[in-house]
C-alpha cells in the first residue's frame, strides 16, 4: 500500500538519477533528506525542497546522526569510473561502493526502515546473462549481493534501469559523437537488446518503489520500444536531423572505452516491465525515444 509523507533519506541525492528521484519525491509530500558532498551542491538540493546533508558516504559518521530516522533509505550513490573503464577500475568502485552499501545499511538498520530501495544494474539479468558479472554488474554485484546475504533485516527493493538518457550523464556525449559522425555507443552490430528510459521516469520508478515496492521484489525499468544500441543512435540521430554515425568494433570500443563498457553495450538486457507495471502501477510520461528525445535534445541546445 502506497503511503505519503514519509521520510526518506536518498544517497546519491546530487547525482543523474539522484535528482530526478528527489523531486519526484518531493513532489508527492514526501520528507527528503539528500546527502551532498559541498555545500554548493546542498544549496541546489535545498531549492528543490530537499533537506540537505552535507557528508560523504566515505565517512558514515559525517551522515548517520544527521539523517534521523528514515523510514524508507534508497541508494543510488555510485563510484564511476574516469578514463578507460577497465575491469580493474569497476573491481575497486566496486569496493568502494560496498563500503558505502555497508553505512547505509546500517542506517537502515538502527532506524528499523520499511524498505531499503537499491539501484542495481540491468546489463547481465537477461535468459542470456553470463553466470559471473559483466560490464556494469562489476560495479554493483558486491554490494546487492550483500544486501541479499548479510542485512536481511531490512527489506530490500532492487530497481534496474536500462540506459537511462537525459540532460546530463552520458547523453550529451553521445550527441557529440553523432555530430562527429563515430559514435563508441554502437559496438559491433550493436544489435544486444538494451532498453532506454528517460531520467524523469526512472525518477517516477523510484518513488513508486519507495511507496509501494515488494520487499525481495526487482523491477525493471525500461520504455516501451526497448530498443538496441543501434536503434537509438539512430533515433537520436533522426531527431537532431543528422545522419547515422558509424560504430566501432568490439576491439577498438575496449582499446578507446575499456573492457567494461564494451561489455555494457553488448551484454543482453532483461526488458520484462510487467512486474514493474503491475506492482507499482509505474507508466512511463516518456513511452518512447519519439516522445523523450525532443525535450532533452531542447534542454542541451542541441
């Protein structure tokens, strides 16, 4: 059952994803508390009606006394990786990101939280998906799999988005690539089912797994045409009146982008949303990239 005015405590708050669940929260009543690390950054949470903390995951004592007594904790802080994403780069995100799952659940613990909601990744939880982590899984799979082992006390809800596009992230890249007439984003035949989703529906996701989200259940959150790499490169491209870059082989995507984000672009992808749907009753605004593209395309003057 859905309930409203809770408080909810979001790490990751200034971040991509971070921000469109913020406002979704406090767009439906709900007491948010974001954890940023300056104070510029509280400042831009606080003008969304985000109470701010300012902290570092790094160092749980500079949030844990601050943040109260959340009733619901959501985690989408993630270490990315800068240059080459290599497998030995995610390995040490990956241990870092851990580190941060470890705090958090503790403060979902000691404040007897109804739900811990968890950003996992979608590359590898499709029929297909390999038995050992790939691509983005390398960053994430430590830390789900001890929210599933070792904090069983506190519920857990798993949102996983697809590509999640938007005004920010890697999506003005991929602009400059289209531009440029290459684009790292189609490796090989980029045929791999992906799905893409814009941000402010994996914001609506979010709050509708804070409401309503099964303890153990996962959802998938994708748009309806789940597309391929290719097919959105190339309705991107449609929508800015460009022609149709060109992609690059698997080899030179690891040798320019790294092993890991090769991965990430040809690993296969679960699109199932009916759970998503039928649970927490979650219908895209942006159903499709015809409707999504336009207005993120606006917002980077593109």
């Amino acid at each position: 059952m859905a309930r409203l005015g809770m408080k909810v405590f979001v790490a990751g708050a200034t971040g991509f994803l971070g921000r469109a669940t913020c406002r979704a929260l406090a767009a439906a009543g709900h007491e948010v508390t974001g954890l940023a690390r300056t104070r510029d950054k509280a400042h831009a949470l606080e003008s969304e009606s985000v109470r701010a903390i300012v902290g570092t995951l790094d160092d749980p004592d500079s949030y844990l006394e601050a943040a109260g007594r959340p009733e619901v904790v959501v985690h989408l802080a993630a270490a990315w990786m800068s240059g080459r994403e290599t497998i030995e780069k995610a390995q040490s995100a990956g241990a870092r990101i851990l580190e941060w799952t470890r705090g958090l659940s503790r403060l979902a613990a000691d404040s007897s939280c109804r739900t811990f909601v968890f950003c996992g990744s979608s590359v590898n939880q499709g029929e297909d998906a390999a038995s050992d982590p790939v691509g983005y899984d390398r960053l994430l799979s430590l830390s789900q799999s001890y929210l599933k082992t070792h904090a069983r006390q506190v519920p857990l809800v798993v949102v996983l988005p697809g590509w999640v596009y938007g005004a920010g992230s890697w999506f003005p890249d991929l602009v400059q690539e289209i531009r440029s007439g290459v684009t790292t984003h189609i490796v090989g035949e980029g045929s791999a089912p992906l799905g893409y989703v814009h941000v402010d529906d994996v914001g609506e996701a979010f709050r509708l797994a804070v409401e309503k989200g099964a303890a153990g259940a996962t959802y998938n959150v994708v748009d309806e045409e789940k597309l391929t790499a290719r097919d959105f490169v190339e309705a991107t491209a449609r929508a800015l009146g460009l022609a149709m870059p060109r992609g690059v082989s698997r080899e030179q995507a690891i040798r320019e982008r790294g092993q890991v984000y090769a991965e990430a672009l040809t690993c296969p992808v679960d699109l199932d949303v009916a759970r998503t749907r039928l649970d927490l009753g979650w219908r895209p605004r942006y159903p499709t990239s015809r409707e999504g593209l336009p207005p993120v395309l606006r917002a980077l003057g593109a």
